[in-house]
C-alpha cells in the first residue's frame, strides 16, 4: 500500500494514463475512470490500454474503474477528459475534491466557456488548477524530462499543495497564477497545429510553417490579451513551448488532421473516423465566434474554422496570402 493518499485522473484516453503512469512512478496509488468497461478491465488485469497508450507497461498501482462516485472524496483529481465532455463528467460525481487539476484543452462548443470556468460552476467547492504545456503522452509515460506550467487559482497555498504531488524527477511543474493564461494557450495552439499540419500535407515547406506558427502566436496573444492573460505566460510552456512542439510533429492528433486535410481528407469523414479527438476542431468554430465578437483579428483562427466547413485548402491558402500587406505588429495582421 502507498504511504501517500492516492491521486485520482478523470479519464482513460492517452493523456489520461500518461498521467496516471507518471503519477504512479514513484509508487503511489492512482485511481484511474475508463469510460469504456473493457479498458478498465485490460487496465487492472494485463496492466495495458492498447486502445489509447499502446507502448506502455502500465505500473500495478494504477487501479480502473467505471465509477465516478469513487472520485468524490479524493483530496486531488486530475481531469482528462475530452473538453466537450467535462461538464457531464463532473456532474455524475457526486461530490468535489478538494483539488482539481485540469488537463483538458479547450474551449466549450455553444458556451464559449474556458475549462476553469466549467468546473466551477459545476464543482464550486472545489479549488480548480490548470496544467498544461509541451507534453505527448507517450513521452510522459517512457518517463521522458517533460516541463509543464501548473496555474493555481488558489495561489501559493494551492501549489504547496499541489507541486510535491505531482512533480516527479522527469516531470518538472512551473507555478502560475493566470488560469486564463495556461487555458488559452492551450486551447488556441490545438487550432494552429491543424493549420501546420495543412501545411505539411500540401507540401508547402519550412519557411511557411515558421511563419504560420510565427502568426499564429501574434493571434494567441492577441486573443489572451482580450481575455485578461498574462503575455509572460503565453510566452511560455503553455503557449509558445506546446506551440512549437504540437505544430511540428505527427505525434500531434491535431496535426495529423490538419496533414490529412492538406492531402484532400474530407474534414468531416477524417473527424468521425477518429477514436481520439482532436480538440483543436471542436475549438475552432467557437474560438472564431468569440473572436468575431470581440473584433478581435484572427486570419488563421478563421482559415482552420474554413477547412473543418469543407473549404478547399488551397483556395483557404490563397485567401490568406492575399491578405493586404502591413506591419509586423499591426492588430489586424
């Protein structure tokens, strides 16, 4: 038995027994909810989730389950389930840790919610974080260094909490205090990395992909400064460092739907033959929406949002390139 309290993660998809795995290094029990009966059950006997982490030996103290209730006395719990779905997930508790860490990215399809503000609403005794940056899964779980931001909404206190529980030797947590920060960065880079992979699946070279990412962090901190983010925090592991890595590799789900896309994927097809998801298409339409709202200059935000309607990739390329000439550093570029 563990000399720690166990830790609980909301969500069994490749992020979730990453996280899990990390988690459980050191020994400590980790409680582990599978939607699907059958993952859980491959989960406590073989010790394996072929469906969604195939590469990893998963360590005994990682224990499944299907029921959320379990969840609801835990001191810390780590949300990993699908952005769309994390107001359902919550719901069924049935009551609220005291800690609960977000690891989710997104934004909420017909609310235009960010994660933290879901979570309160639905689990307001419970004091909420947010951990994002740089981070596949497979890596986290291989035990590979990995840095990653943690936003506190509780401040310090929270983090003297939360940081000894989560850190471990290869997995290195920076605190924060601007959840909208370490949220937005997340959420919009999803959207970017499907337009550096469209890049890639038409075959349009390097230069076009360091400009487009380039641009596309011009949006993001456009985009968080409307929202009340913090510049620094986007400049870091959870804007800037999940930037670069997620538009750069087909390790990325997102990025691979934007690559299939660019090679003449049909947007809707590519989506629904998906098993795991990629947020950055449920964000798209509704990250467009706010920032149509807010007049709030976005080209490739709105570019992506083109492709997932059907659009042509070439013809959405053309269109941007042909966008009037400017400054660098002009708020409608």
């Amino acid at each position: 038995m563990s000399a720690h309290r166990p830790v609980g993660v909301l969500g069994a998809g490749a992020w979730g027994t990453a996280l899990a795995q990390m988690l459980s290094s050191d020994g400590r029990d980790v409680l582990l909810w599978a939607l699907e009966p059958e993952v859980a059950d491959e989960i406590n006997f073989s010790h394996r989730n072929t469906p969604y982490l195939p590469s990893a030996r998963l360590n005994p103290t990682i224990r499944a389950t299907g029921d959320l209730a379990e969840f609801a006395d835990m001191e810390i719990v780590l949300a990993v389930t699908p952005a769309q779905h994390l107001d359902g997930v919550l719901a069924k508790m049935g009551g609220a840790p005291r800690d609960l860490v977000l690891c989710s990215k997104g934004i909420e399809a017909g609310t235009g919610r960010l994660m933290n503000d879901v979570a309160k609403e639905a689990l307001p005794d419970s004091e909420v974080a947010v951990l994002s940056g740089p981070t596949f899964a497979h890596e986290v779980a291989a035990g590979l260094p990995t840095a990653v931001t943690l936003a506190c909404s509780g401040g310090r206190a929270q983090w003297d909490r939360l940081a000894p529980a989560i850190a471990r030797p290869a997995f290195r947590p920076y605190f924060s205090e601007d959840v909208t920060g370490a949220e937005i960065g997340g959420s919009i880079k999803n959207v970017l990395a499907i337009a550096c992979g469209v890049v890639e699946g038409l075959r349009l070279g390097q230069n076009a992909r360091a400009a487009l990412i380039a641009r596309g962090y011009a949006e993001m901190l456009r985009f968080g400064e409307a929202m009340g983010a913090e510049p620094e925090t986007l400049a870091g592991l959870c804007g800037l460092g999940d930037l670069v890595l997620t538009c750069s590799s087909t390790s990325s789900r997102n990025f691979s739907l934007g690559k299939a896309l660019g090679e003449g994927g049909d947007a809707a097809a590519l989506m629904a033959d998906r098993r795991t998801v990629a947020e950055g298409a449920h964000t798209a339409p509704v990250l467009h929406e706010l920032a149509e709202k807010r007049g709030i200059a976005m080209p490739i935000v709105s570019a992506v949002n083109m492709l997932l309607g059907g659009a042509a990739p070439a013809q959405v390329v053309e269109k941007l390139l042909a966008r009037p000439l400017t400054a660098e550093r002009d708020e409608s570029a």
